[in-house]
C-alpha cells in the first residue's frame, strides 16, 4: 500500500516477527507446541496480519480470547488449532464445536452446554480445563474439581484435551516463589485428572515471562504472548533472563510495531502563547508547532500530555499541550526543514532515535501491553520488509 494518501498507519516488521519466532522455538524445542495469543487484535498488532506471519513461521496452533476472534481466524483460511480461553456464550456453544475449536472450561454450565451442541452436532468437542492455582481470575477450584470431572467422564462427546493454568506474578518479580507454588498446585491437580482416568492431558501454563525465564512450565505447549511482538514483558523478566542466559543484547526480542503519522499543519506561535485545550502549556519563545491527526481516540492517551516526544526528520519533538480526540500538537522549534506531510514516527525508531512502548508506559503509569493493545483497529496495519 502506497502510505502517502495515508494520515496514520503501523508497519509490522515481518523480519522483526520471524526473528522472535524463530527465537523462542530454539528456546522451547521442537517437540512443545508454540501457540502464539492473537487476542485483542494481536496486541494491538493486527490479528489476521500476525497470524499469517505466525504460520509462515512456524507457529502451531493459535490462542484467542473470544469466539469470534477464532472465527474471524477460520474466516482469513487459517486452519490451525484455536484455543478460546474466554467464555464461550451458552448460547453460540453450537459453533464453537461445529468450526472444532478447543475450549476452555472452568464451569459446568460450559461443559453443559458444549455437549449438547456436541451430541445435536454428532461431534466431540476439545476442552482444556483451566485449573485455579492461586490467580483466582477464571479457574475450576479445587473443590469444583470432582464434580467437572464426574461430567467428562459421563459425557464422551466431550474430549479433555489439555489442562492448564496461569501465573499471579511470574513477570513482576524476580523472585518466583509464588509461580513455584503454583506450579507444585498444578502438578497435584494434573495428578488428580490423571487419576480420574483422564490419560495425559496436553499441560500448558506458560505466558512470555514463563516461557523466558522458568523453564520447567514449558510443559507440552507454551502460550506465546507479548513477547512475540517483540516487548519484554517487565524489566525484572529481562533482568532474570539476563541472569540465566549470555544472549541478552537488544537483539534477543526485536520490536515489531511502528506507528507513522503526518503533519497535518505547521503554524508560528508566538511567544507566550497558550497550546491547546484547558492552556496547560504556554510557548516561552516564538515557536514552531506541528499538528498531527491523531489523539486519545486513535489509541494516543491523553496522558502523554506534555510529556511524550515523536520523532521528526530523526530528532524528538516533545507532545505540547493536551492530546485532543483526533489531534496532538508537538513542538518542531528545533528540526530544521519541517514541512507539511513530513513522517512522523509516534511509537517505534527513526534514524538513531527510538520512542518505545515501555518508555510511553512510564509516562502513564501503565504496561508496554496497553500501549499497543489499545492502538485503534481501525489504523491500516502493514506487513514491511
């Protein structure tokens, strides 16, 4: 696509997405399946756009949150495996077996209502239990156990495939005590299926942060998150990656995502002069403002408020006044021969500079995750060389 009748774009690095592919296939082997999580538009990357990557690479299978983000896969001709780890409406369970989804289970009423589609549909359908370890977010608890299991086994038109679980603070720390205790949790309760004459379910419990730093929760399958666009997931996961591994240059994870902007005006401002809504920003000297068509409505928070930079002609221009619905002004006093149209890069590298997604997090208050995810689907998302 030609970007210049563009106002605003992300480019995906597809040699930056290989790469951090490629890097944790070494790192967890051949024989565990790599599922790459492809929820909330693929981290604000673009679902179908990285899924296709993620299968040119080698990825096996594909997890998603929602129903219809795994239909919106089978829609793009993706036909790997898809895991739905979000609630299945009772209503629609019919086309999560019909379109042979996995699903995640951590209620009855889901077992319920899988195997009545299941039976109507003459099908089995594939469930992966998620099993409550101490995150307390979706999970059969220990006490629910006995009861979700007595079901499977009285309802052969529902497989359990896998069992699984997530980590509380495997990323926010560098003491994994608390994942340890999770993981002997799991352990017990896997031991619990296999006793119910379950077999060997397929166990996955590895996010990015586990992936990298705890090999013992690579199990049969990871769930690769984050870090397949390249972020790390915390500064302490770096730092325990660092501690374990030689391989820690800025080349182990390559940032995948740049979002371009164009200047939509450059104007005179004279000096002591207010910028923007509410006048939280006054010009100390005759200054030469750039205005750019995107804001909090694009995914831009209004956080970064006088106080994020972009990059102009490979020089930071800082963020003056608030950022508006549509609109964010930035200050060009300083780069020499701005004109209109010029690229603006708002998130990503230009020339030797670089603004990344940890640096707007810090700004915020937030996590790298929030700055990409909630990047607005509709911005044309770009595959570059």
């Amino acid at each position: 696509m030609d970007t210049r009748g563009l106002n605003s774009w992300i480019e995906i690095s597809r040699d930056a997405y290989l790469h951090n592919v490629a890097f944790f296939r070494r790192l967890v082997g051949p024989r565990v399946e790599l599922a790459v999580v492809v929820k909330a538009n693929a981290y604000g990357h673009g679902r179908r756009l990285v899924a296709e990557l993620a299968a040119a690479g080698g990825a096996d299978s594909f997890c998603v949150h929602s129903l219809d983000e795994a239909l919106d896969l089978r829609a793009a001709g993706l036909a790997q495996d898809v895991l739905i780890m979000g609630h299945v409406p009772l209503a629609r369970a019919a086309e999560a077996v019909a379109h042979d989804f996995r699903c995640g289970l951590f209620n009855l009423a889901s077992a319920a209502a899988l195997a009545a589609a299941a039976r109507d549909q003459g099908r089995r359908v594939r469930v992966h239990l998620k099993l409550e370890t101490g995150t307390y977010r979706q999970g059969v608890d220990d006490d629910e156990l006995a009861a979700v299991l007595d079901f499977l086994r009285a309802h052969s038109e529902v497989r359990l495939e896998g069992a699984y679980t997530h980590f509380a603070n495997v990323e926010d720390t560098t003491d994994h005590a608390y994942a340890e205790r999770q993981l002997r949790r799991f352990d017990e309760l896997v031991e619990r299926v296999r006793a119910a004459g379950f077999g060997e379910p397929r166990r996955h419990a590895a996010c990015s942060a586990a992936s990298l730093v705890v090999a013992r929760t690579h199990f049969d399958m990871v769930r690769l998150g984050v870090s397949q666009y390249g972020l790390w997931p915390s500064k302490e996961t770096f730092l325990s990656y660092k501690l374990r591994h030689a391989d820690t240059g800025e080349e182990t994870l390559r940032p995948v995502l740049t979002w371009k902007t164009r200047i939509s005006q450059v104007k005179r401002v004279p000096a002591v002069r207010f910028v923007g809504y509410g006048c939280t920003y006054q010009t100390p000297r005759e200054s030469l403002v750039a205005v750019l068509p995107i804001g909090y409505s694009d995914g831009y928070d209004r956080r970064l408020s006088n106080q994020a930079h972009v990059l102009v002609r490979g020089r930071r221009a800082p963020v003056r006044g608030r950022v508006c619905m549509n609109l964010t002004m930035v200050d060009v006093t300083d780069v020499p021969g701005v004109e209109l149209e010029d690229e603006v890069v708002v998130l990503g590298r230009q020339g030797d500079q670089q603004v990344r997604a940890e640096d707007l997090a810090a700004l915020v208050g937030t996590i790298s995750y929030e700055i990409v995810a909630r990047i607005h689907g509709d911005l044309p998302r770009l595959v570059v060389e």
